[in-house]
C-alpha cells in the first residue's frame, strides 16, 4: 500500500471520530437544553399553581377566610383562658421559692420516717395474716431501698429480717 493511501486511511478514520465526537457533544449539549427548559417549564406552573391558591385564599369571596377568622377568635379565647392559669403557675413558684436548702433535711427525715410507718403497717399485716405476697414483698422492697437511701437505722433492718422469714404465699 502506497503512503497517501495510509493518510487517506488515517485521515479518513481521524475525520470520522472528530465528526462522532461533534455530534455526541452536540447531542449532549441539546439534551441538557431539553431538561433545563423542563425543569423551568415545571418551575413556572408551580409558581402559577401558587399564585392561583394564595388569589383564591386572599379573595374575599373565599370561605377560608371565614373559617381562618374563627379560628383566630378561638385561640383569642383559648390565651384568655389561660391567663389564670398562668397565675396559678407564678404563684406556685412563690411558694416553691420559699422553701430553703435548710428545709430539705427536715423534708428527708420527715419521708424516711413515714416510710419507716409504711414498712411496719406492711410488716404487721403480713405476720398477723401468717403469709406474704409477690405484691407485699415488692411493695415492702421498694420502700425499704427507699428507706436506706435516706439514712435509715438498724431497726428497719431487724424488721426486714423479720419480714424475710414470713411464709410466701402464691397470688
């Protein structure tokens, strides 16, 4: 094969991948045209759709303004409502103010010892009934930890003993 037959070869193939190569760019470049004007197409008619809603809500034919007023009158009447209770609120936190850190000792002792009362009521109607139940056990548990973790004495402690040996009778 004679040379300017290998460049018309080389050349023609060459040629033909620029030609493939335009036209693919082309076609690229025409269909991200095509989405972008789609895109805005959409765009538009959702402005328009907005745009129709808010003329029809703003009209003053428009039943939803109705509806919108007596709403707005309701929440005008559920604030007023609430303004007592708002008071309430206010005053209790007064009260709530008063009580001082020299108040939280007295309180602690105060629901230790009605704990320990509540322990022994427990306690007394399982030994007078000969027998505990699930819910007696669990009741007397719970107030006894309660009891401990405000400081409770040794006393409590020989009644739990006690407590423990009273028969378990199923529920």
């Amino acid at each position: 094969m004679e040379w300017y037959q290998w460049l018309t070869l080389l050349g023609f193939t060459a040629l033909f991948g620029a030609i493939l190569v335009d036209i693919y760019a082309r076609v690229k470049q025409g269909s991200k045209k095509i989405v972008d004007l789609h895109k805005k197409e959409k765009e538009q008619n959702e402005r328009e759709l907005i745009a129709d809603v808010v003329k029809e809500v703003m009209s003053p034919s428009c039943s939803n303004l109705e509806l919108i007023k007596d709403k707005l009158v309701s929440i005008e009447t559920d604030v007023e409502d609430l303004k007592p209770i708002k008071d309430d609120v206010i005053d209790i936190k007064k009260e709530i103010s008063t009580i001082t850190t020299s108040d939280i000792p007295l309180l602690k002792c105060a629901n230790r010892d009605s704990l320990r009362n509540q322990l022994l009521v427990v306690f007394r109607q399982c030994e007078a009934k000969g027998y505990r139940t699930t819910e007696d056990i669990r009741n007397f548990e719970y107030m006894f930890d309660s009891y401990k973790k405000l400081g409770g004495n040794s006393f409590m402690i020989n009644i739990a003993e006690e407590f423990s040996h009273i028969e378990h009778k199923l529920d």
